[in-house]
C-alpha cells in the first residue's frame, strides 16, 4: 500500500519545492522619495539594514546638476549603489569605488540610490545601521 501513494508524495513534495518563494525573496525593501528643492538640497537620514533587506531613496535631477552621496556606517560590508531609471546599468557602484559620490546628473529623471549589504555579510544576517547624506544642487 506504501509503494501505491509514493508516486503522489514524490509529485507533492515536488510541488512544494517548486511553488515555495525562496526566502531571500520575502526581505523588505524600505522605499522612500526625497524631495530636494532649491530650498532644501540636502536630506540626511539614518536608517538600519539586516541581511538581504535594502532600503531605496528615489530623487528627482536634472542633467547638469551635481548629485552628492555620502554614507558612514558601522558596516564594513555595508554600501551603496546608484541607478537611473530606464538604464540596466548602475550609475555607480559602491562595493567597487567607495562609499562617497559626488557628479553631474546625465540626464533629467529620476535616480535611486540603493543601500545594502554585500553577500558575505547578507548571509551571515549582519547588520548595518548607516547615515546616508544626499546633496543635489545647481
């Protein structure tokens, strides 16, 4: 009687597999829109991250402008990236060039800076808690 519902565990378990979300999926992305103006063209912000978890601050530029970034945390495997929207490619990449950047914007549209920990510590469940500076101005 066992070997006759083998084939129908063997297809749930399968199932199971295939259907479950990896669990690196379900970390939480912390959002949030920075308005930069003519009278406010600095925001600073203190945040915490743990493992997978990223938190995104999105900014509206205008080509010409100098975009400005800094982060200090307590991480060393804590960074940033930058992106553009509507390019595949990051604009800059932290764990490569550091965690300061300072440039002229492109193009006008929207940019998001990403915070995040590097894999070595993102598996480990490590946490950052980071100051991030972003500046933006004429």
């Amino acid at each position: 009687m066992l070997q006759r519902h083998l084939p129908i565990r063997a297809s749930l378990l399968l199932a199971a597999l295939f259907l479950t979300t990896p669990a690196w999926s379900a970390d939480p992305v912390h959002k949030e829109t920075v308005e930069l103006t003519a009278g406010k063209s600095a925001h600073n912000v203190k945040g915490r991250i743990k493992g997978y978890a990223t938190a995104e601050y999105t900014l509206s530029g205008k080509a010409g402008q100098t975009l400005s970034v800094k982060l200090k945390t307590n991480q060393p495997s804590n960074y940033f990236n930058i992106r553009q929207q509507g390019q595949d490619e990051a604009l800059f990449i932290g764990s490569t060039s550091g965690n300061t950047y300072q440039a002229k914007l492109p193009a006008d549209g929207e940019y998001t800076v990403q915070v995040y920990l590097m894999r070595n510590a993102a598996r480990r469940n490590a946490v950052a808690n980071y100051s991030l500076e972003m500046g933006l101005r004429d």
